[in-house]
C-alpha cells in the first residue's frame, strides 16, 4: 500500500462527495473502479477513521455491496451502513445499493432489527458477503436454477433470508413503483432459491407470496418466476412435506390458467397440435420472398414467427427486405414498422395466413408458404398441421 492508494481513495471520496451532495453519478469511479475494489479491504492502512466511514458510505452505495473487512473496522462499517439507510429509497440517477442486500448483511434498517441478529463480527459478516456473492453469480434466473447444488450449501441460512422478505413485505426495492420495478432482480430470487432449498422456510415462503398477506410488486410475474423455482425443487421435497406440495399445486394450477388463456395455446388447440397441456413447446416459422435463394433460416428477404405457450411472451412476428427496411411486433404492440404493413395485432394469431395475403396484395411482397422453414422440435405432425394452417 502506497500513498499513491491513498490518494487514489481520496480523490474518490471527494468525487463522491459532490456528486452526491448534487444527487448524481459520480465522475471518478466508472474509470477507476477496477483500482478501487480491491483497496477497499485495505482502508485502515491508508486512510483515518472518518476517511474510513465516507469510504465505506460511498462505496456499499456504489457498489451495490459491502467489503470484507475486520473486526477493528466492523463499528466504521456499520457507521457508514446507517448513515446511508436515510437515503436507501433515493431514485434517479445516483446508485444506491438494495434494501434487501444491505438487511440480510447487517441485520438491521432504519426500521428495525430481524430476529437472527444483527452482524456485529468479522466472520459472521464475511459468511454472509458469501452467500451475496453466490446470488450474484449469475446472469439469468435459468442459470441460477441450472445451478441448484451451488445453492444448497447456504440453506441454514434460509431462516434469517425469509426474515428479511417478511421485514421488508417481500419489496426488495422502494426507489420505484409498478412500472420500473425490478421484478427479475437476481438477487432476490437467488435469495428466494435459497429458500426453497431449505425445508424450514419454504412453505411459509410460498404461503407469504401467494395467499396474498403480502402486497407484491406486480404480482402475476412474479407467481410466475416463483412457479419455474419450485418446479425445481419439488424432485427434492420430502414424503411429510404435504403444505408445501398442495400450494405448489396451487400455484401450477394459476400459471396453467394463464397459460391456457394465451392466443398461441388457443392456436395450438384450433390446429389440433399434438403439445402437452403443460409441454413447453416452441414453433419458428421463416417464410422467404417469393424467389428468394439460399436457405429462409438465413434469408435477407423473408418473414419471421415465433411461438411460445407463455402468458408474458406469446408471439414475435418479424418481417424484413433488404430494400424496404423492417417491421416488428409481438402481441403487446408494435416495434418498428418501415415497410408499412398491417398490423397482425393482439388476438389475430389465428390470421397469420390472412395477413400473409394482406402484405401481398396491398404491399406487393409475396412470401412464399410452400418454401416456409417450420420448426417444432421433433414434432412432425405439428409441422405438417402448420403447413397447412400457412396455406389455408
């Protein structure tokens, strides 16, 4: 350690400082992060106590985390902790790390402590920066779920996460409201796996979450995420586990309803395609130009659908020519639409033929049905219904 690190940490504190006080991103830290982070366990040799503290501060809010450090500087740590609590719901665009994070570490807010403690040791602290580390490994909820013995070694710790979903009413984040909530942090459903994982506090997890005690955050999405993390852990649950399995039941049964609610399960059944009710099944169509060559799947000239048996992502249609631009929608709305074409539009799967003939008449693009690309999996009945649904 040198005072070149020193002044490297000082200029951060300093920048930090200012941008916060004018509530913004600071300068420094985008461009010196990759310095930075590795000091951060190394404060106490390089700056004073209350260098420390704002270090600390503007550090866990930045970084979204807390440093391991020792048990001399624990009672800076925790100083700098609550002196950001007041300022843990600011929105905009300062960071500012999530509530959800922070209690489980600490053990304590602003509105008070959870029952397992609060963490005023070294070790007990670097065990739960851990677990923190483990849930942020990942860059998707099905890497995550791929990932299932990674979880298991910090279910005893179940007990004090489900403390922290209860303390804080299963809202990991009070910066936004419904439309810019973060329902697929990965943090919190890492968490939530970790749950699930441990035979003490599933149940009740699932119970919170759906009997409705709690106010959740756009809560159809998130009984959906919950519902693909059950199903897996339901090969490990136990003989006596009956609760847990009669509202994993419950919970299928919704998302079962969801599902067959959709247009493309509608579609699917008018078709008579030979899909499972609960088979999770996907259909590619490429549809060249009339004359295209070479293979639809790599055509420049050509019209895309896709087609999936699931509520929040139904169907995609994509049309592009390499003269006239592109065109896009999905049953939620319209993306781009430089080719002028009409609009399929929400509940009109069905007409995807109609439309075809509609592009051909009124834009002049004839893409070719008998030359179609289908793609079902090793489903050839249901591609030859599909060929057929294409050309009625």
């Amino acid at each position: 350690m040198t005072d070149t690190d020193a002044d490297l940490l000082r200029t951060f504190i300093a920048d930090e400082n200012e941008a916060f006080a004018d509530r913004r991103q600071g300068k420094f830290w985008p461009a010196n992060h990759h310095r930075i982070g590795p000091l951060a366990t190394k404060v106490s040799g390089l700056l004073d106590p209350n260098e420390q503290i704002d270090f600390y501060f503007h550090f866990m809010r930045i970084a979204g985390g807390a440093p391991s450090v020792g048990d001399k500087e624990m009672p800076l740590l925790l100083e700098a902790y609550r002196r950001m609590l007041p300022f843990l719901d600011l929105g905009g665009v300062i960071p500012m790390s999530r509530r959800h994070k922070l209690l489980f570490v600490f053990g304590f807010d602003d509105t008070g402590a959870l029952s397992s403690g609060e963490t005023i040791s070294a070790k007990a602290l670097k065990a739960r920066l851990k677990l923190m580390a483990q849930v942020g490994n990942y860059t998707t909820m099905p890497a995550q779920r791929d990932k299932k013995a990674k979880f298991v070694p910090f279910a005893d710790e179940a007990v004090r996460i489900l403390e922290v979903f209860q303390h804080l009413g299963y809202r990991h984040d009070r910066r936004y409201g419904e439309d810019l909530y973060d329902v697929t942090n990965l943090s919190f459903w890492g968490m939530v796996f970790i749950c699930l994982l441990n035979k003490a506090t599933r149940a009740e997890l699932v119970a919170d979450m759906i009997e409705g005690k709690y106010d959740l955050m756009r809560r159809v999405e998130q009984l959906a995420i919950l519902h693909r993390y059950i199903e897996t852990v339901l090969p490990d649950i136990e003989p006596d586990e009956e609760r847990f399995r009669s509202l994993a039941r419950q919970l299928k049964d919704i998302e079962l309803a969801r599902r067959n609610a959709t247009e493309s399960v509608a579609l699917a059944q008018r078709l008579g395609l030979p899909f499972g009710d609960d088979e999770d099944w996907e259909i590619h169509i490429a549809i060249p130009l009339r004359g295209t060559e070479g293979h639809p799947l790599i055509a420049r000239n050509v019209v895309r659908l896709q087609i999936r048996p699931n509520p929040d992502w139904q169907w995609e249609l994509n049309a592009r020519t390499i003269e006239r631009g592109e065109f896009s929608e999905s049953e939620t709305k319209t993306y781009r639409n430089d080719l002028g074409f009409p609009v399929l539009g929400c509940g009109n799967l069905h007409a995807f033929p109609t439309w075809l003939r509609q592009v051909r008449e009124k834009n002049g693009l004839d893409f070719d049905t008998g030359a179609a690309d289908i793609r079902v999996g090793r489903k050839r009945a249901a591609a030859k219904l599909l060929v057929q649904w294409l050309e009625s």
